[in-house]
C-alpha cells in the first residue's frame, strides 16, 4: 500500500523553520493564537459585558432609560386580561467605531535564526499593544459616563470598613432600582494595598478563589469581585453593576485577508509581502465602548488606600 508524504511533517516539539513558514500562511493558525493571547486580558469586555453589532461604522442606542414602569401592577380577575403600560425610552446617543490595530514584518532571517519564538513575542507585543489601546479609550468612557461619587463609611484599613462602605452603597443604590453592584475595579498600587489588608486579616479562604494561591484575576471576597488594570487611573475604587453598565459595540469589515477566530474580537492578517522575503503580521479590533446605564456605577472616595 502506498504511503503518502506531506511538505511538512507534523508539528511535534520545537517549529522547523519550514513548520513556521506553514503557520505563517495560515491565518486561522495565527488568530487563534491571537485569540488566546488577547480574550483574557481585554478588561473592557470584562467591565461592558453587553455586546452590540455596529453596522455602517456606528451604532445608536438608548441610555438612561427608566428603570420602572410608568403604572402600577393591577389585581388581575380570573381568565381577565392584563392591564398594558407605554414603557419609556431613553435618550439616544450614537458612537462611531474606530479601525485600530498595529502591525510588524518578520522576515526570513529572524525565522531562521530565532524561531517560533520570534513569532510568538510579536504576536503577544501586538496583542498587548491593542488590548492596552482598547482598555484605555474603554475606560475613560467609563469615567466619563459614571459621574457618580459616595464617599466610603471608613477608611479602608480593615475589612470590615471595606464591607461596611461596599454594603452600604450596594444598598442605597440597588434599593428599588433593580441595579446591584458587584465588582470593583482599582488602580495597581491601591489593589496591592487592598489584597495586603485582606491577606493580613485573613480574609482569603485557604483553597479556592484565594488570589495568594492562584493570582487569578478577578478574584472574590467579601461578596464581591475585585479587579485591576494599569489603564485604570483613579485613586478611588470603582464600584459597578457589569451586567448593566454597557457594553463593546464591534464592527465586521469583511477584509478577506483578516481573520476572526470563533469566539473573539480580535483580528489578526498574516500575509506574504509581495516578492519581499518577509510576512507582514497585523492585529487590529474595530469597536467602540458604550455606556448604557450610567447610574450602574460609582466612585467611592475617602478610602485612604
């Protein structure tokens, strides 16, 4: 029986040079790559959990609708029909999304003498530099549209003045309103002092969900989910309902030469440059972040951090 030999063996260990060119020419290859590198880290999509298709390079939508119904419920008699209300709109607003991305060229040389992990370090310095770009227009959107500030019960230097201040606003801001906040965001340098009080005080559990172990992010205590980004640049902790806050409206340009693993919003073009001995590598996301509900958050100040 005759056996059949490919152009290129199966990868197994380390990429022959022959290997990397292959992964080169297969886009799908290099954006779930891509895809891996970048899903995890975008803290906009974390914080702007809705997601909104932006047709025509924009999207309209409404913020600061009405959280209850103008009428009131009715007793409703046996086999009776239900009373009808007119639900209110909010106001509309509209935002325009932006075609973002970088690229590099990796040449044959660097192929030859460095390896696959030539390719994986601009593909992780792409990725990073999108997330960050993203991260940073995200939440400055953010902290444009939460305007809202509640100064803390007590300064945050143990763990329950950190609860008593986080249940107190949960309370007052979710009291008949439907709004419930659950997850904090923070500065580096506050989160480090922040997970200090609660690793002193023992806070953590001993296994599960303890960041000392894991140093997973996010991480729950106290009830709630606590995050950080270096894009994020108050002093003052963030105070959020995710679920309602907003979201990320992305736009599909169609362009034959990128490529959108499942899944992602990332996408990534890996294409031969001309007669040059090089690829040209490019990582680019199209959206916008939007902001729905701004009564979905608040600064809290005074915690002293």
């Amino acid at each position: 029986m005759a056996s059949y030999t490919y152009p290129v063996a199966r990868p197994t260990g380390t990429l022959t040079t022959a290997q990397i060119h292959l992964l080169l020419s297969n886009p799908n290859v290099i954006a779930k790559r891509a895809a891996a590198l970048a899903d995890q880290k975008f803290i906009a999509d974390f914080l702007l959990r809705g997601r909104f298709n932006a047709v025509g390079g924009g999207i309209f939508y409404e913020t600061g609708e009405e959280l209850f119904a103008a009428d009131s419920p009715e007793v409703i008699a046996p086999g009776s029909a239900y009373p009808k209300t007119v639900l209110t709109s909010g106001e509309i607003a509209a935002a325009k999304t932006d075609k973002r991305g970088i690229g590099t060229d990796i040449s044959d040389e660097k192929i030859s003498r460095e390896g696959i992990s030539y390719v994986n370090k601009g593909l992780v310095r792409l990725a990073n530099t999108v997330i960050q770009d993203v991260d940073l227009r995200s939440m400055a959107v953010i902290a444009s549209k939460v305007t809202t500030s509640a100064a803390a019960s007590a300064a945050w230097t143990t763990p329950g003045a950190v609860l008593e201040t986080l249940v107190t606003q949960n309370g007052l801001r979710g009291d008949g309103t439907g709004i419930d906040l659950q997850v904090i965001v923070l500065k580096p340098a506050k989160f480090a002092k922040l997970v200090g009080i609660l690793v002193d005080a023992g806070a953590f559990p001993r296994e599960q969900a303890n960041i000392v172990l894991s140093g997973n992010l996010p991480f729950d205590a106290l009830g709630y989910t606590w995050t950080t980004s270096p894009t994020y640049l108050s002093d003052n902790p963030l105070f959020l309902d995710v679920d309602q806050l907003g979201g990320m409206a992305d736009e599909s340009l169609q362009s034959p030469e990128f490529v959108r693993y499942a899944g992602s919003q990332v996408e990534v073009s890996s294409t031969r440059a001309g007669s040059l001995d090089k690829y040209e590598l490019r990582v680019r996301r199209v959206t916008v972040p939007v902001v729905t509900e701004p009564l979905a958050g608040i600064t809290i100040t005074g915690t002293l951090l």
